[in-house]
C-alpha cells in the first residue's frame, strides 16, 4: 500500500469491533465458572460472597483500567493499542486455564490480570471515532459497542466447553482467538490519517480530560445507561426466578433476549443520534427506564406487561449507551477522545455494581424488589433531567464553537 492510500473506515471498524468482542469475552470467562466452582468443590468451600469477588475482581479492574488504556491510545494509538492489550490479555487466560484451578488464591489473581480484556473498550472508541466525520460518528461507535456481545458469547460457551471438553478448553480457545486476532491487527489495522498525538503527560492529559465538564457528564449517562444494562444483565436471572418463580433455564432464556435488544439497540442508539441529536435519544431513553422500572416495580404480570417493561428497558439501556458517545464525539476533540472514553468507560463499569448490590441488600431486608426498582426509575428520571438542562447547554456550546471555528464562518 502506497503512502497516499488508506485502508477502508468500514475495514477498521469491523476489525476494532471483532478485537473488542474477542478481549471481552476473554474479559468475561470467570463470571459462567463462579457458581460452578461452588456447586463443584473443586476450589473447597465457597460462601456466596466468594464468588461474587471472583466475578466482580475482572470487571472492577477493567473499568478502572479503562482510564490510563484509554489516554495511552490518545498518544500512541489503536494501531498499537489493540495488538498490546490482545496479547497482554493471553497471559492471564493461560494461567486461569491451565495453573489457577486448584485454588481461590490464584483464581482471584489471575482475574485481576484477566481484567486487562475489559479496556478494549478505551482503544477501540477512539480509533473508530478517527476514522469517521461528526455526522457519522456515533453509528460507526455504536456499531463497534455491540462488541460487549462477546460477553454474551462467554456466558453461552464457557461451562459447556468446561464440561463437556475439559476444565483448560474455553480458556485455551480463547487464547488462541486472542494470539490470531492480535497477529491480524498487527497486519491491517492503520490509525486514521491526520491523527494527532497530544502532547503532555499521561497524568497532565489524565487531569485535564477529568476536568472538561462533558468527561463527568457523560459519566453519570454511561453509568446509568451502561451500568443498568450490566446491572441488569447479572441480576436479571435471580430477580426472575425469585420474583416469578420461574426456572433457572427459563429466566436464563429471558436475560439473554434482554442481552440481545440492547446489543443491537446499542448501534441504532448512534444511529439515531447521527440524524437527530444525541440529547432527544438520551432522553427518551432515560423517560423509558424511569417508566419501565416503575411498572416493573409493581411486578406486574410477567405475560406480558413484565415482559414488555423489561425489553422496553433494555432496548432504552442500549440505545442511550450508544448515544452518549455519539456525544463525547460531537463535544470532544478528537485527540482527547481516549482519554475521556476511559473515564466514561470506567463509570459505565462500575455503575454496574452499585444496583446489584442495592437489590440484594434491600431484598434481604424487605423481601421485596420494588424499593431497588423505585430507586432506579427515581434515578431514570434525575438522569434525563440532567440531559434536557445541562447536557443540552454543554452540547449547544461546543456546536456553537464549532461553527464559529469552521472555515465557512470566516
């Protein structure tokens, strides 16, 4: 390829999208063991508390990890940023696979590691965001976010390759995709053309990136959006099973077409956003959570008011994850876009954990779901008052700087 030829958008994005899906579901092995390794003994007794740690170590660290991953592919790169974190992923993979499975101790440390798959996220934005203009930006990310479909692929495959295969199978399968994938984006993967590296320190660009008003904004968007898709998704089966007496295999079924409909709204989310503005998608999003948690709430009929308010939720959680970085893409330069990804990225992470947790508490205390629901439709309807008043003003701004800036207005 000569120096004025350039690979295709399309190319890059569908290779970013494949690395992503393939770190997370490496990222995601450890959660479909958890309970298995209880049910069998193989790593002695484990409390409930126990396993929850083992799941919850991988995505902790992969959230936070987000933060320096995503400012370290500002500076250096996707080009280089994506084979990295493959490979850095295969270390831990193997040492789950084929050392950790005798032992709590290492299974906890080796998810530590494992944690490295979940930043994939904070390389692939901002290389994707490069390759397209503004009006185009937030379909081409949210088609690469229907990635986080690998942990859909971990959670379908792992404890069917562990038993019917061998304990090692789905951790050497992976590694295997993840050593061939990082081979491939080696090859073809090429940043966009006029990308520039900012200047700086990791830790200057950190605390400025921290400091724009967008980065908390869109922090609290993601962690509501992001955070109750993944809320939803690892608490789902017990609420269901609990609140409806349903089977495991029945509720299992019903979280995953719940997985589904966010996933592919996650694009559409973008698209959406591309023709009428990420504000108006956000906010029917956040209208639909806070309407759907509160029906919910009543536990309605499963067939079919339940049914309809939880896949109206998800496909809300999806589209708004896909909207909010249709937004970081409009307001951010895009040499920073990175860097804020990670800090957005780490907030969606972990607000994941918080309505879980608040669930489960509150549910041994009362009995009851409906105060956690309550609470997440109350949160909603806070979140999509914070999107028509100050998202709207920080979006209204940058567009107004825009125009001012563009030779046209000269």
């Amino acid at each position: 390829m000569s120096s004025g030829e350039h690979r295709s958008p399309g190319l890059m994005l569908a290779l970013a999208t494949i690395g992503f899906a393939v770190n997370f579901w490496a990222w995601a092995l450890v959660s479909p063991l958890g309970p298995l390794f209880r049910e069998n003994g193989a790593l002695g007794t484990l409390s409930e508390s126990d396993v929850a740690l083992m799941v919850a170590v991988p995505v902790l660290v992969g959230s936070l990890g987000r933060i320096p991953v995503g400012a370290l592919t500002d500076k250096y790169g996707g080009r280089v940023m994506f084979p990295l974190v493959s490979l850095a992923t295969i270390v831990p993979v193997l040492f789950l696979g084929l050392a950790a499975q005798s032992s709590y101790a290492l299974i906890l440390v080796g998810g530590f590691f494992l944690g490295i798959g979940g930043t994939a996220f904070a390389v692939g934005v901002p290389f994707v965001n490069a390759w397209f203009p503004p009006e185009r930006r937030g379909l081409a990310v949210g088609v690469f976010g229907a990635g986080m479909g690998g942990t859909a692929i971990s959670a379908l495959t792992t404890v069917k390759l562990y038993t019917n295969v061998g304990s090692a199978a789905p951790f050497l399968i992976t590694a295997s995709l993840l050593a061939v994938y990082a081979v491939v984006a080696w090859l073809l993967l090429e940043d966009a053309p006029g990308r520039v590296a900012p200047a700086g320190s990791l830790m200057s660009r950190l605390s400025a990136n921290a400091r724009l008003p967008i980065s908390w904004q869109a922090c609290m968007l993601y962690a509501v959006a992001f955070g109750g898709y993944v809320a939803f998704s690892v608490y789902l089966p017990a609420y269901l099973k609990t609140a409806y007496e349903l089977t495991p295999a029945d509720a299992a079924n019903r979280m995953a077409g719940f997985v589904v409909v966010a996933v592919l709204m996650r694009p559409i989310g973008g698209w959406l956003s591309d023709r009428f503005g990420p504000v108006p998608v956000l906010a029917v999003g956040y209208g639909v959570v806070a309407i759907g948690a509160a029906i919910a709430s009543t536990t309605p009929l499963l067939e079919h008011i339940g049914t309809a308010a939880f896949l109206a939720m998800a496909a809300a959680l999806g589209s708004g994850s896909g909207a909010t970085f249709a937004l970081v893409a409009r307001v951010v330069e895009p040499s920073r876009v990175g860097g804020v990804t990670g800090l957005v990225g780490a907030a969606g992470g972990l607000g994941g954990f918080v309505p879980p947790l608040i669930m489960g508490y509150v549910y041994g205390r009362t009995d009851s779901y409906a105060i956690g629901l309550v609470l997440l439709s109350v949160t909603a309807a806070l979140t999509l008052v914070l999107t028509l008043t100050v998202v709207r003003s920080t979006l209204r701004t940058a567009s107004e700087a825009a125009t001012s800036d563009s030779p046209a207005a000269a």
